[in-house]
C-alpha cells in the first residue's frame, strides 16, 4: 500500500515485483553515473585554461563516444530482456481466479472446484471503520493463498479495465471478449491493494482491489465456506 509521500514502489512480494524494482534501481544508477560524467565533462570543457581543439578532429574520441554508448545500451538491454521473459512466464497454476471488470466494480469467479462467484464493491466514506483506507476498502476481498502459483484471468464485461496491484508486480488488461492471462506467486501472507489503472469512466477511481494472501490451510476454508453460502442460498 502506497502511504503519504511515498517516493518510491509499494515491497514487493513477489519474484516479479521484487526484479522489476532492482532493475529500475539499477537503471537511475547508470543514468545518474552518466548525467554526472556529462555534466563534469562540460564544466572541464568550459572552465579550462586552454580550449579543446581536438574536440571536433581527433577520429579515436569520435570512435569512443560512438562505441561507449552502444556498450551502454547493451548493457541495459540484457536485464531488460530476462525482465521480460520473467513477466510472460507462466507456472503450472495450482488456483485461478477470474477478474471481471464492471462499471465500476469487480467480479471474482474462482472456478477450480466449483464454480463460485461474488461481486467486489468499495465501501462508501460514511461506512468505514476506523483504520480502514478510504477509497481502498471493498465489501469483499480476493482471496489467495501464498507459496502457491496463481494464475489470474481478467476480462471485462462492459469497457476497458486494468487489473493492478503494485505489490504483486501485475497490472493484466481487462479488455471485452478477451481473456488476459498471468501468473503470480505471493511470497508472504497479507493484505494488499491496487486500483483500476484505465480510464473507464466517471467512476474510475472508485474501483478498488484488495486482495487478502493467506496460508493454503485457511485458503481451503475459507472457500468451502464460500461454497456452502452459495449452496445453502
């Protein structure tokens, strides 16, 4: 969850969440190593005693600033590359849960077992309790277990949604008649947030999720008794 002046990523509590944020570490590095190198070789340029003639001659520096940032390119394009790969990996999936966007809600459907489904609305301002996150607090919860792949489908009903959680390293367009597909595995129990991040409407910003990561054990129960109210209703 994003707090006050936060700065930098929400933690990140999954392989691809936690990859992402080194890779975007260690590109403002490389970028604030080169941005300092520039700007000291521009005040060597201008403060010194004696003028640079060979600046716009000598062929071996024109070898070296054409050389040095194709090696630099090179450089950021490898973790870039295996950052992508680790994206659209897709594990074997032990549950799947469906994400469908309304206007302006979300509906889970968990379909491994039995077909189970349940609308996912926010809380209105005057209905919070205390401690509870405005804007953020839903009715219900998605709940999943941790150590476990998951796989997550999103699909709209309507118009274009995105199905985001910053923490998990996911944001799957949900996009009408089509089936979006990804896959995550929560390395520690919890409860986390997102929002719809696509424009879809006047009531856009009152889209959130929050998704509760438990232990395999309560994931069992808690769905079982989730089957037993959809029978019994």
């Amino acid at each position: 969850m994003s707090y006050w002046c936060q700065m930098y990523f929400q933690n990140g509590v999954t392989f691809t969440s936690m990859r992402v944020q080194w890779a975007f570490g260690m590109y403002c590095v490389v970028l604030m190593l080169i941005f300092v190198f520039v700007m000291l070789s521009v005040f060597l340029c201008c403060s010194g005693s004696h003028q640079f003639i060979y600046m716009n001659t000598d062929h071996n520096l024109e070898r070296i600033w054409g050389t040095v940032p194709l090696l630099i390119l090179v450089f950021l394009s490898w973790p870039s590359m295996g950052l992508l790969y680790v994206l659209s990996e897709l594990e074997t999936p032990l549950v799947t849960v469906k994400c469908i966007g309304h206007q302006w809600y979300w509906e889970y459907e968990y379909t491994d077992f039995v077909v189970v489904s349940y609308n996912s609305y926010m809380v209105p301002e005057d209905e919070l309790k205390l401690g509870e996150p405005r804007l953020l607090t839903v009715d219900k919860s998605m709940v999943l277990p941790f150590s476990v792949w998951c796989r997550i489908l999103t699909t709209s009903f309507d118009v274009v949604h995105s199905w985001t959680v910053p923490a998990f390293g996911v944001k799957s367009d949900a996009v009408p008649g089509r089936l979006s597909e990804s896959s995550v595995k929560v390395e520690m129990p919890g409860v986390f947030w997102g929002q719809c991040s696509e424009i879809c409407g006047a009531l856009h910003s009152f889209m959130p999720i929050r998704v509760e990561v438990v232990s395999a054990e309560l994931f069992s129960k808690w769905l079982w008794i989730l089957q037993s109210s959809v029978w019994e209703g």
